[in-house]
C-alpha cells in the first residue's frame, strides 16, 4: 500500500482579488488521524471544498489512491472513497434519523432495505442507536453532529473530512465526541479533521497543518505546531511569540 493517500500539490484559488488558497501542498496517509487548523478565514473549509471537488481549483492538483481527482464531481470521488462533512448541518428535518442517514448508504446500496440496515449500523457507530426514529429536525445540535458524521460514515469513506465536528458542542459533548472519532480511526478509516476545539486536536491528531492567510505555514505533531513561532503570531498576533519568550525569560 503506498504510504500517501491523499496527495495536494500546490493547490490555490482566487476570489476576485482574494487569495483564498494559495500555493498548498500536503500528503495525506493512510489509516492516520490528522488535522488542518488555522484562524477564522485562513482558508481551510474553502481548501476541503478543493480536496472534495466542490470548487475546481485555479492551479494545482489532487491525488487520491494515485489517480488524478483535481476537480472530479463530489459525487465521484465520494464514490471513490472520499467524502466530507459540512461545518453548517442541514439534515433533512422531516425525515427520521434512519432514513437520513441511509441517504449516505444509497451512494453504494440501490435496495432501500440494505440502505436502512446499513443506517441501523452506522448509527451504533455515533452512538445515535436510540434516535433512530425521531425526526431529525428533534435532535439537539450535538446530535445534529452526530447525524452528520453518520450520513458521510454510511458512504463506507477511505477517507473522511470532518469540517470543524466539535463547534458548537459544549465541553461534556466535546468529550462524549471524542471516542467516536477515534474509533472511526481504529476502524480503518483516515481522517482529517479541521478543528478548532485545540485539546480535541492534542488528544486526536498524529499529524497537524497549520494554515493561515490561505497559506500553509507550520506543520508537525500537535505540541511542535502549538510551540511553533509563527503559529502563535497567527492567532495572536504581531509581536506575541517575542514577548512570551521574554516573559518566559523572567525569573
């Protein structure tokens, strides 16, 4: 098996005169848990939107399993194995947890049977086992989440995106949430994750990229990237690693 799932080679988009991305490469392996984070607007969702085939990039390209995907159709490459979720979730609210989620497993299964058995397991999988029948607009935002993570599950992912799965949880659902992507990682599934839930990235993430400005800027273990000059002076600005070092200094 090759050590590289999913491969970025200088991956860039502009909007008017708006560097969205620019310039990013990255290689994915496989059966890792890796994570992409970055301040607000530093380009990350729109990056995923590249890797997925939702937006064609200006320049660039991706592999996924050694074949060129660089803007194959969602469909397509959800169909090859690589499916994302989506930071704002829109479950369809009259449907019932089961059947929303057997809308990810009908990418694979025509039968509708097959589809709502195969929802059945998926749902044992996110621990949403007890909601199988209530109407998805019922479930609270973290089962909203929940809900979203199933209906990607349920297209059997190679790879799976999860965009920022954790906003809006509270610290008790951020902590029941945390098993659930490790096993999909256990499981055999690869993940990259864009979090900003930073003691979720230190807990989950073997590998993490750091992105700002539509650049990427540090990448490494999540204690290199937090420790990392240029990754504080993103988030908290100019001049700030100078000075902690120096309050650092002081006896």
């Amino acid at each position: 098996m090759s050590d590289v799932l999913l491969q970025a080679r200088g991956l860039s988009i502009t909007f008017g005169g708006l560097r969205a991305v620019q310039d990013v490469s990255l290689d994915v392996p496989p059966n890792r848990l890796t994570a992409l984070v970055g301040p607000n607007g530093a380009g990350k969702t729109t990056l995923f939107a590249l890797l997925s085939g939702f937006l064609k990039p200006g320049a660039g390209s991706v592999q996924f399993m050694g074949r060129d995907i660089t803007g194959l159709p969602p469909h397509q490459s959800a169909r090859l194995g690589l499916t994302r979720t989506f930071q704002i979730v829109q479950p369809f609210g009259a449907q019932t947890v089961r059947e929303n989620i057997a809308v990810g497993a009908h990418l694979h299964l025509r039968d509708r049977r097959a589809a709502l058995a195969a929802a059945d397991e998926v749902a044992e999988r996110v621990n949403l086992k007890d909601n199988l029948d209530k109407p998805a607009a019922d479930l609270t935002v973290a089962g909203r989440k929940r809900l979203e993570l199933a209906r990607a599950l349920a297209t059997r992912p190679r790879l799976l995106l999860l965009d920022e799965v954790l906003a809006g949880l509270n610290p008790s659902e951020i902590d029941e949430m945390i098993p659930v992507i490790r096993g999909l990682a256990d499981s055999g599934v690869t993940v990259l994750m864009i979090e900003h839930v930073m003691r979720a990235v230190m807990s989950l993430a073997e590998h993490v990229w750091v992105l700002a400005q539509g650049r990427l800027i540090a990448g490494g273990t999540p204690r290199e990237v937090t420790s990392n000059p240029a990754v504080i002076e993103a988030y908290l600005g100019h001049g700030t690693a100078e000075r902690l070092a120096r309050e650092g200094e002081q006896p």
